[in-house]
C-alpha cells in the first residue's frame, strides 16, 4: 500500500480502511502490512478477527503483559 493511502487510514495496528469498508492490519514497528499469501493486503470485515491477526503479525510485550 503506498504511503499517500495510509492516511485514509484510522487506528494503530488495527486500521478501518474506509474506501474498502474493511480493517486492515499493519505492524506498527516495521510499518509492514499483512499481505494474503498472493500480496494482496489482508482485510477484516470484524474488528475482533483484524485484532488478532495484529496480535500474531506485531509481537510485542504491551502493558499488562509479562
């Protein structure tokens, strides 16, 4: 995904893509987003299902966790 369309772009990690009407999933550290096997830019019609492909894709200690 070019630069110029990430900022349509809302959320951290877990971001609505609102010309899609999907989320889409980006490692925040790397500036990576989740891509399908094919290249193709993943895209969540639920946010719980974005959320947890984000948890898996960025890993990281967040506060709270040991």
């Amino acid at each position: 995904m070019p630069h110029d369309q990430a900022t349509r772009l809302h959320g951290y990690g877990v971001r609505f893509d609102t010309t899609a009407d999907r989320y889409r999933v980006r490692n925040e550290l790397t500036g990576e987003w989740l891509c399908r096997p094919t290249g193709e830019l993943a895209a969540f019609t639920f946010f719980g299902d974005a959320y947890s492909a984000w948890r898996a894709f960025e890993v990281h200690k967040r506060p709270g966790e040991k």
